[in-house]
C-alpha cells in the first residue's frame, strides 16, 4: 500500500455511555491516487491500543456527474 490520502467517517454523536477502555472499531480508507486503489482496513481498540486490523484492496475510478 503506497496511499498519499486517507479518510474516514467521523463520529458526530456516540448512542452510548463514553467507555475509553472498551473495545472500540473504526474504519479508514487510504488511498492511492497515482495507482487508483483504495485500501479498506478496519481497526479495533482495546483500552486505546490496536489489536486488530483487517481490510482488502480495490481500485477506483473519479468523474465529474
């Protein structure tokens, strides 16, 4: 993976009590414009530490609509 960007959806409200220790998941995609793939991992925290992280890779394509 050679991503020069990335990007991931932001957490704009939580539906639950703040926990920071318990087991967390987020989503980020990197990209990599010069070759058009995008790399899709997913990462999950325990106690603010990663302890996984599983994704796949997939090219892409831009336009104007």
């Amino acid at each position: 993976m050679k991503a020069d960007t990335y990007r991931f959806l932001g957490w704009d409200y939580m539906d639950m009590p703040a926990d920071a220790c318990s087991k967390r998941k987020v989503e980020v995609e990197f990209i990599d414009n010069q070759s058009k793939s995008v790399s899709r991992v997913e990462f999950t925290f325990e106690a603010g530490l990663v302890v996984s992280a599983e994704g796949w890779e997939r090219s892409f394509e831009t336009g104007q609509l």
